[in-house]
C-alpha cells in the first residue's frame, strides 16, 4: 500500500527534467510537420517555439526571447523552464527562467522577454530545466 501512495505522490508533483536540450524552434516544428522523425521529448513538446528574435534598429541591440507553449494535457497546467544561450565555444552568455501558469487544456500561450545578448548571430539556445505541474 505504502508504494502505491509514492508512485501517486511522485506522479503528481509533475515533470521535473533537468536535464539539457537544444530549444525548439520554428525549424524544428517546420520539419516535424513535413514528416521527418524527431526525438520524443514528453512534456517537454508543450514547449512549441523558444528562439531569439533579434529587433535591433538603427545601431540600437535590442535581442528577445521569445515562446509558444500550448497545454497539451487535460488539466490546468502550470510550466517554467530555464535556459541559456551559449556561443560555438559553448560559452554562456545569458541565462533566465521563464513561468507561464494557469493555461487550460488546449490553450496556447505566447511570450516574450528581453535580454542582454549583443547579437543572435552564432547563438544557441538551450533548455537546462523543465518543470511541468498539472493540477
């Protein structure tokens, strides 16, 4: 009885993946679509898009993060994520967390948020946690 109440308790704290992996992009949902294979990733597919979106103007920096998650579950979901942005050396450049909570099943939602990066150019993105509660 006692191990059935645990695997209970550790199923519902949620999706707690700490482990790293390159950010969704638009790319990877094109190619998905066009039928080529892609790793399965769990709740980590919610994340839909997470890129750069580089708005610089007139010599002005001006680098966003930007995302669409959408709750593919069939509860109330909450979801936050770390990441980082890294250069081909693999040099850390930025890093941040990013919460979006309360979506219902099927509901999608889009961000965004600045950063201090100088350029996107040669920049990778990368997820270092995922966290995904349904209640």
């Amino acid at each position: 009885m006692a191990v059935i109440v645990v695997v209970v308790l550790v199923a519902s704290l949620g999706d707690d993946d700490e482990s790293t992996t390159s950010a969704p992009t638009d790319a990877a949902t094109e190619k998905a679509s066009q039928g080529e294979k892609q790793e399965p990733q769990g709740e980590r597919a919610d994340l839909v898009r997470f890129q750069l979106d580089d708005r610089s103007a007139a010599g002005i920096t001006d680098i966003w993060a930007v995302w669409t998650i959408k709750d593919s579950s069939s509860k109330k979901s909450d979801y936050s994520w770390e990441w980082e942005a890294v250069d081909a050396s693999g040099t850390r450049l930025a890093n941040g967390t990013e919460l979006e909570t309360a979506m219902q099943p099927g509901q999608t939602a889009r961000g965004e948020y600045p950063t201090t990066l100088k350029t996107a150019k040669g920049v990778k993105l990368n997820i270092t946690s995922f966290n995904h509660t349904a209640s």
